[in-house]
C-alpha cells in the first residue's frame, strides 16, 4: 500500500511517498519558492540520488500538479498507475474550531476548512489548493488531512481558555490551539517505546525546537498543556518570532506608532523577532548563532541565552503540573542537532531529578537514544521527529474507519 503526504506550506510545497508495508519512504521532494522567478523542484527517490531543476510555478495548485505529474512519469516516477496510491494524506496547520481529528475529505470538510480561512491565513489556502490539485490529478483517491492542531484538543479549559471576555472565545474561537501536534504525537509514542512504558501511561514533556520551537506537556499520553497558543507566536522565543511577551507591549508599540497596520504589526513579531531580532543575525539560524556565540559575539550569546531560558521555564513549569514526568523529549532541528541548548535547557535541574550525560548529549546521531546520565532520575532522549510518517500512517487509520 503506498500512501502520497502533501505539505503545502507558506511558499513550498513538500511531498513523501510512503511504501507502508514497510513504513518506507520511496520518493520525496519539494517545490520551493512557489510564485518567484528563482522556483525550483527537487526531487530524490529511494534508488535514485536528488536532481533540482528550475520550474515555473505561480501558485500551490500548480506546484502540487507538478509533483504528482513527475511521480506519474513513465521512465522516471515511482507510480506506474494512480490506483497504487490508497490514501492522499495532508498535513493542515490550523484545524481551528472546526477539527479536533483527522477527517476524510467530503464537501462539508472543504467547507468547513474554508471557515478556517481566518486563523491561518498564510497556511489554509494553501491547504485548500492542494486538495483541490489532488482531486484533479488523482480521481478517485481519498485524501485525509491532519491537523497540527489535533494532538492538543484534549488540553483542559482552563489551560486553554484566555482570560478575556468571554465572547471572544463564543464568537470568534480566540483559545490556545497549540501546534506541532503531529511531531509531539510521533515523539510520544516513540519516547513511549523507548521507556518501555504503554503510551497511554506514559508522562512526558515534549520540546520541539526549530525555527518554531514548542513544548508540551504530556500525561497518561494525553496532552494538558502545550506552549503555542492561538497562533504560532506564543510560548517560547523562537528564530524570528517574539514568543510569549506582555500583550501591553502591543497595545504601547501601536498608541505610539498609530500608523502602522495590522500586517506590519504581525510581520514585526513574526518575522523581525526573536533570535534573530536580538543577535542580529538574519533568519536567526541556531547554527550561524552557535558559531557567533563561539567566536565571543555577545549578542548571539544573549539570544541563545533568551532561548535556552524561555525553554527551561516552560520545561519546569510543565514538571510541576504533572507532578513528575517519565521523561524528556527533544525533537526538530534543534532538539535534535544541538548538544548546546539541550545542555543549557537543563542546566542546574538536578534538584529535579533531571542530568544529562556530556558523553552522550555530544555526539551527532540521527538515531532516537538516550542522553541522560545513568543516576537521573528522569530519563532524557533525543528522538528525530517524523511527521509525514506519523500523517501517512493516521491517513490510513482513518481511511480504514471510514472503509
Ligand atoms: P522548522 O521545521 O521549524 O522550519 P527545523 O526543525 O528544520 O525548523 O529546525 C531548523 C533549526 O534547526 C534552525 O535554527 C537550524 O539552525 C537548527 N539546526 C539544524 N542543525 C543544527 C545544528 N547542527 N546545530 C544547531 N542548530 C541546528
């Protein structure tokens, strides 16, 4: 059974085809820079090594064509027929309100995801788009989508609720949603495995630090708690997002700049925030950061020092609501491939059972292992997230409880 997993991102679109008998993947790719002069496709098979190519594309309908268009090739694609392919699995960023699991898409599911317009609307009609490509190109075959949002919907209500007037959240939805639910799902129940623990027992805080960085908090395998909110702005200081900061800063910036808009305002914490806001380096990429801080930049050290710190007291916070955790987890980018801020996360946490192994937290490994010292109490790990994997294989889950 193979099953197609379709990203559509703000201005990328990425794609990985999954073999599912053996949880393989056999072909993926992305289309970049969708709707500028410097577009391109890059494609990479199981056999076969990566080839990029410039391509013309002004949108995510064409972008998702072309992809499909190339597995279908008949010298070079992976697919000799579209009925190889069971499930079309998409990843939606923003299931608002409306979507709490992953559905099967009908019309009443388009509709109701048009309705989400509003809450993400960098990401939603991107998504939209994709199905819709996917329609076009694969009649017949189901499409699935998978909410970022999904894995966070058992959070309680006073952990999701803002404390503003009521109709705000009656009318107009505003709660926390949180994101990454897929990645912090995977890692669950990876850690789960790992600690010998059934997943709906195992308590655990979740760090997913990337360019967007969140964390969770995870009991009997459930989450109560998670550090984004609304959007994905909140929590923790991130590459060029502000994280959480005191919403009265918001309300001085506009009294006293009156003319700046609303996309200005969103762009400014966004996009102009955060790590790279601080250290001056643009994008704010943890690697160029580190290398800065080492070479005695102390901008760059303040802003590693930020993230670390905005981290470390999500972490904290979180083994205080659930009464003590199993154990740690420490995904994406950098969750995985920094020594460095995972030592500084738990740094000075001794007290709370939590030391981590210099021997084992340094060396670079794209496996899931273990990096606490053998006499801490809780257990760290660092485990690569998987999220296509994890939306390939809840596309099938729903397709056979819909069959
Ligand atoms: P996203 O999916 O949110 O765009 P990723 O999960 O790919 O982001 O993470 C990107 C981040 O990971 C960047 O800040 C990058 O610098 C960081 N990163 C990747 N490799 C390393 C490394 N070896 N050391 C430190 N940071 C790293």
């Amino acid at each position: 059974m193979k099953v197609l997993v379709v990203n559509c991102g703000s201005s990328s679109v990425k794609y990985s085809l999954f073999d599912m008998e053996k949880e393989q993947k056999i072909a993926w790719g992305l289309v970049e820079c969708i709707g500028l002069e410097e577009a391109f496709y890059k494609r990479q098979t199981i056999t076969v090594p990566q080839v990029k190519t410039s391509c013309k594309v002004a949108n995510h309908f064409e972008a998702v064509q072309i992809i499909i268009k190339d597995l279908l090739d008949e010298k070079t694609g992976s697919i000799k027929d579209i009925k190889e392919i069971a499930v079309v699995g998409h990843r939606v960023v923003h299931g608002g309100y409306k979507f709490s699991k992953p559905v099967l898409v009908n019309e009443q599911v388009k509709k109701d995801l048009k309705e989400c317009y509003s809450i993400a609307p960098l990401h939603t009609p991107h998504h939209y788009a994709g199905i819709e490509a996917v329609e076009k190109m694969l009649p017949g075959i189901p499409s699935v989508l998978v909410f970022d949002t999904a894995f966070h919907q058992t959070m309680p209500d006073y952990a999701y609720r803002y404390a503003i007037p009521s109709e705000y959240y009656e009318q107009d939805h505003v709660r926390r949603y949180g994101m990454h639910g897929t990645s912090h799902k995977y890692v669950t129940q990876k850690a789960a495995a790992m600690l010998n623990i059934p997943v709906d027992k195992v308590n655990l805080i979740t760090c997913h630090l990337g360019n967007g960085s969140s964390i969770t908090a995870i009991k009997n395998g459930k989450v109560i708690d998670t550090s984004m909110g609304f959007t994905p702005l909140a929590g923790l200081v991130m590459g060029t997002r502000c994280g959480d900061i005191d919403p009265a800063v918001i309300v001085h910036i506009l009294a006293k700049y009156p003319k700046m808009t609303s996309d200005e305002l969103n762009n400014l914490l966004n996009k102009q925030s955060g790590v790279a806001a601080v250290s001056g380096i643009a994008g704010g990429d943890m690697r160029e950061v580190e290398d800065a801080m080492l070479a005695g930049n102390k901008k760059a050290e303040l802003a590693f020092n930020m993230l670390c710190y905005s981290g470390k007291k999500y972490l904290c916070a979180y083994y205080g609501i659930l009464n003590g955790i199993d154990g740690i987890v420490f995904t994406a980018g950098i969750g995985e491939n920094s020594p460095l801020t995972r030592e500084k996360m738990c740094e000075g946490l001794d007290n709370l059972g939590i030391k981590i192994d210099k021997a084992l937290n340094e060396p670079r490994s794209s496996k899931e292992r273990f990096i606490s010292a053998a006499d801490s109490k809780i257990k760290v790990m660092v485990i690569p997230t998987n999220e296509e994997l994890m939306i390939a294989r809840e596309s099938v889950e729903v397709l056979n409880e819909n069959k």
